[in-house]
C-alpha cells in the first residue's frame, strides 16, 4: 500500500497571533468582549476569538466569527467584513466544503482589492489556491499562489514570500517534483526567519522534513520534522501537532506498532478538532494500512481483527474523502482497499477499487497537468521581469524630462542652441540603443516561446507512445508468451527511465536559459554524448545504430546545445528511416589537427537541396511539427561557434558533419 504523507498546506489569518498562544489567549479575550463598544475593536476581538479557536477546536470559532460579519456590516466596516470572510472561508474549508469556502475567500479579495490591501490579498489568493489544493486542482491552485507571491514580491515582504511559498511547496511536492518543492519550502525557511514568524519557519521544517522521508533521508527527517513538533508544541498548535504525528508516524518502519501507536495519537488530536480536515483523512488512511500489515504480518485470530480494523479506517477515510472532494486521497484509499480485497478474496471488489485508482491518478497527474504548473511558473517569471522593464522605463522618462529642464534652464543663460543640439543627438541614441534592446528582447522572448512549445511536443508523444504500449500490453497479455513478457517489460522499463531522464534534463535547462540564454562552454567526453544518443535513442529492432570514436577523445562546447544538436539529428534520422530495409545510423567521431570532427549518416532516402538550402538561410524558418527543426539545429550549432555541413543524395542517405574546437 502507498502511504500518504501531509504537507501542510498554510490557512491564512489577517492579523498576527499575540504573545499569549491557545486557551490563555481566548480566555483573555472573552473577559474583554463585554467592556467594548459595538465598533471597530470588538470586531478585531470577536474574529480573534474565531481564529484562535481554529487551532484549539474549530467548531467553537463559528459562532463568533458570525457575530463579528454581523457587527461588521451593522457599522458598514469593509476591512472586517472581509476579514470575517476569509476567516469564514478557513472555517469552512477545514469543514470540507470547498466550493463554499471559495464564494467567501472572493468576497474577501473583491473588497481587499477595493481598498488596495495588498497583504490581505496575498491572504485571500492564497487560501483560494489552497481549496483549489484540496481538490487535487493543481493548476487553478498553482495560478493563485504564483499570483500571491508575485504581490507579496512586489511589497518586498518576508512574512508574506513565506507565506505563499509554503503553499507552492506543496503544488509541486503533490506533483512528486521534489528539486522544485525543496526549492520554494527553502525559501519559505529563509523568509519566515528573515521576518521571525515561527508559524512559518515550522511550517517550512515539516514541509523540508517531508520532502526528505521521499526521498529516504531518515535522519534529516527526523531532524526537521522533530523541530517543527517542539515550536508547534509551544504553540498550542494542535492539528499542526497532529500533522506532524501523522508525518513522523512513518519513520518508526518497520516497527508497525509504535508507528500505529503514534497515528492513533494524531487521530486522537483530530477528532477532537477537525475531523474533516486533510490531515484528519489521511491519518485515517495512514492507520488503515498500517492495520493492513499487521495483519499481513500475524496468522488468525489477529489477522481478521486487524484487517477489519484496516477496512474500517479506510471506508472511514474514502468517505470523508468523497465527501470533501479530494481526488489525490480518494485515489490512494482505492488502491489500499483493493489490496484489502483481494487478501479477502473479493477479487471483483479488488478489481473495480483499483480501476477507481487508475482513473483518479490518470486525471490529476497527467503530463498535461504539469506543463500547466510549469507554464503557470514560467508566467510568473517573465511578469516580474516585465515590471523591471518598466521600471527601467520610467527611470529613462524621468531622466529625460531632467535633462529637458536643464535645457530650458540654460537656454536662459543664452546658450540654448548648443545644448538643445547635444541633447537632441543624446536622445537620438538613446532612443536607438532602446530599441535596439527592446527588438532583442522580443526575439529572445520568440525563440524562448517556440523552443519550449516545440520540446513539449517531442516529450509527450514518446511519452503517449510509451503509455499506449503498455495499455496494449495490460489488454492482450495472450499476445506474448512469459518469456518474452519479462523481456519487453525490462525494455520498457528501460525506455522510460531514459525518456525521464531525458525530459528532466532537458527542462531544467529550458528554465534555466529563460534567466540566461547563453552557452556554458566546457570540456565534454565524447563518450557520454554518444551514451546520451544511446539512451535517448532507446532500444529499436528495425534500426541499427553504431557508434564510432577515438580513445579518450574530448570537444569543448556547451553540452545542452551539443546534446540537443545530436539529439534531433538523431531524431530525424530515425524518422528518415522509418520506411527503410536494413536501416542504419552510425555517429562517428574524430580529432584532425585542432579540430574534432562529430558525424551522423544514414542510408535513408536523402534530402533536397531546398532542404539543405533551409539549413543555411537564416531568412527560412520552418519544420517546426518535427521538434526543434534545421533551422533550430543551425542556430544552436552557431551559439557554440561550431560549423554545419551536409552531404547527401536522393536515394543514398545522408550525412551531417559537425565542427568544432578540439579539447
């Protein structure tokens, strides 16, 4: 069974907690409510009542938070009605109900934004990602926290960066995008000491702590996670306390029972709080497996107590699931009942919660939806540069207009005829030199654009080939004997750890150059490039593929454009050969004098020389359907100074050569 851990996603408030943390502070805070006026400060107090209640028994907070929405719109006070909205919202999300959370999460934002209250519409865009979160919507979530953190950004503000961060973390931890969600729960980290608001730094500790039980870093686990249980302690915290629990439960494998133990502490916490809560659901689901291997792990009459005990948490925890629509825990409690069933012998049973697992995992991890994400980052990205730009704008127009008064000022000193000429030619290459920039910008901005829709396309379709194989293989089993299943499940396996590989690879650069479009030049084995091709290439039956090269032979160049040359020749190549008896690629590679010399050949039908003519005319763009193109190969090969030649004939094959500086 695949266990589910908790990565807290941040509920937000308006106002920062005071020093009194929990009980102390309600109880304070009741003995004022009587002595104040019907005003302003009794609304503050009444929600801060709600608020505080959240952490120590939600259910109490409703009736509180009302009174102040009701006192707030009697004195027709904006701020607080949209404060006892958002708090509203957290209520209610918390209770499961996320589309009714999101109509009071908006209420808040459309006044906020009215009243151009920046900090609170960090709040509000952030708590509407987080119901978006709950649904396993991780687009809509994404687009609301980018939009949060680029405000929060914008007011140069710790405490709020810290804040959204936490969130994003959880975006692309849900995305199993680990490099990603260490990055944000870092800056989250850095952010919440900068700004010293404890609630995030623990936060950010769980969120790190978690990150390294995936990828099974034990004891920094430990480490993080023990940190964030003392500072929530000290808070009073206790559903962050008992996420943590449902967190640290797993580091206690294999001893099943302590782990039990300190789940059923966590529940314990939960159902007195916030049954319905997340972390609530999938504790429930964390102790239904785990009863689930005791039970493996013991003979009768134990076996059948615990396996009922399993089937219980877990039908507990599919319909709260259901009930507060969140697909990403549906689908992992469908999986663990389905191996429920079958040790019962229900195989039926088994069979259809397994299909359920499927069609859930399909729709909310596909390739699609994390392009999405990454589109959604990648915007955010360019607006922030789109704001320097017109920072740098403006700076420029208030230079000019000081320059102008200078002008008007010596022209009554009697000398403004020479100064008007010398600022009208320092304005002319101003301008010029402006322009100049803002044409390269747009052209970078093109090419950036073209070059991430292009490698999306050649990611996908070996991807959706993959897929269609392996749906193929899972319909018709009968169509292969057993031996030669292990075979094509060990290629396949194969294959789609090269593809991954390949694709993250690939991507990481992509983002990279969207900051720094220029090469990196250093010295690359030619070895691993042709491993790279190798791998890339995969394993083909109908194309022979052969290698040739020098002992110890080294180029110099940068090995992402490098790689991506070879690749789409590589990739035409194959294409080329589709059609082709006896097909055959061969990569060779060779020093002479001071240069090294990389060629591909095949014995295809060859190219026209318009198609040659293409490669060398940097007026023709075209070819785009088939990945990154000629043109995109002769521009790559021209950003690492290397030269391209072809040699071919219709009907013979074709060659290209590269040429580069010798290590």
């Amino acid at each position: 069974m695949k266990r589910l851990f908790i990565v807290l996603l941040l509920f937000f408030l308006f106002d920062a907690i005071a020093q009194k943390h929990g009980q102390p502070l309600i109880d304070s805070l009741l003995a004022e409510l009587p002595k104040l006026k019907e005003d302003t400060n009794k609304v503050k107090a009444l929600i801060r009542v709600a608020q505080t209640y959240m952490l120590v028994n939600p259910n109490q907070s409703f009736p509180y938070v009302n009174q102040g929405l009701q006192l707030a719109e009697k004195i027709d006070w904006k701020k607080g009605i949209a404060n006892a909205h958002n708090t509203l919202g957290l209520l209610v999300g918390d209770s499961g109900n996320n589309t009714l959370a999101r109509e009071h999460f908006e209420k808040s934002y459309s006044i906020n934004k009215s009243l151009d209250l920046k900090t609170n519409q960090v709040t509000n865009l952030s708590n509407i990602g987080r119901s978006y979160q709950r649904e396993s919507d991780f687009s809509r979530a994404a687009d609301n926290y980018f939009k949060a953190l680029s405000i929060a950004e914008e007011m140069k503000s710790s405490e709020q960066i810290a804040l959204v961060a936490t969130n994003i973390t959880v975006s692309f931890y849900s995305q199993k995008n680990y490099a990603r969600a260490t990055e944000y729960a870092e800056m989250a980290l850095k952010n919440g000491e900068l700004s010293n608001t404890p609630n995030n730094i623990a936060k950010a500790l769980l969120q790190l702590g978690t990150i390294r039980m995936e990828t099974k870093d034990s004891a920094a686990s430990k480490k993080y996670m023990e940190r964030a249980l003392k500072m929530y302690e000290d808070m009073s915290n206790k559903p962050a306390m008992a996420q943590v629990l449902t967190n640290m439960a797993d580091l206690e494998y294999p001893d099943l029972k302590k782990q039990l133990a300190i789940l059923l502490r966590a529940q314990h916490i939960y159902d007195e709080t916030s049954p319905l809560s997340i972390g609530s659901i999938v504790n429930m689901v964390n102790v239904g497996q785990t009863y689930y291997q005791l039970a493996k792990q013991h003979k009768e009459p134990e076996r059948s107590d615990f396996l009922n005990r399993s089937e219980s948490y877990l039908a507990k925890g599919k319909a709260a699931a259901i009930q507060t629509e969140n697909a990403e825990i549906l689908a992992n409690v469908s999986v663990s009942l389905a191996d429920l069933e079958e040790t019962k012998g229900n195989y039926k049973a088994a069979l259809e919660d397994f299909k359920k697992y499927n069609s859930i995992n399909d729709s909310i991890f596909s390739q699609d939806k994390k392009n999405e994400i990454a589109g959604l980052e990648g915007k955010q990205n360019i607006a922030v540069k789109d704001r320097e730009i017109a920072i740098t704008k403006l700076t420029v127009l208030n230079q000019r207009r000081t320059q102008f008064g200078l002008i008007v000022g010596l022209a009554l000193l009697g000398i403004i005829g020479g100064l008007f000429y010398w600022q009208s030619r320092s304005r002319k290459k101003a301008n010029t030199t402006l322009m100049i920039l803002n044409n390269q910008l747009d052209e970078a901005n093109k090419i950036k654009a073209r070059f991430f829709g292009i490698l999306s396309h050649d990611l996908r379709s070996p991807v959706a080939n993959l897929v269609h194989f392996l749906h193929l293989q899972k319909e018709s089993p009968d169509l292969l004997n057993t031996e030669q299943q292990e075979v094509h499940q060990q290629n396949i396996t194969s294959s789609a750890e090269g593809l991954l590989y390949t694709m993250e690879a690939m991507l990481l650069w992509s983002k990279e150059q969207m900051e720094n479009f220029r090469p990196n030049i250093k010295q690359i084995s030619v070895s691993s490039l042709f491993d790279y091709i190798q791998n890339f290439s995969g394993r083909n039956d109908k194309i022979k593929i052969i290698f040739r090269q020098a002992d110890g032979l080294y180029v110099t160049a940068d090995e992402n454009y490098l790689r991506t040359i070879m690749q789409n020749l590589t990739a035409n190549a194959i294409r080329t050969l589709k059609n082709t008896t006896n097909a055959r690629i061969e990569w060779s590679a060779k020093k002479e004098g001071n240069t090294t010399i990389l060629s591909i050949s095949d014995n295809g039908t060859g190219i026209s020389a318009d198609q040659v003519k293409t490669l060398f005319d940097e007026t023709t763009v075209n070819n785009e359907r088939h990945g990154f193109g000629l043109h995109l190969v002769r521009d790559l090969a021209k950003a690492i100074q290397y030269k391209i030649a072809v040699e071919s004939e219709p009907g013979k094959g074709t060659t290209f050569i590269l040429t580069g500086a010798a290590a």
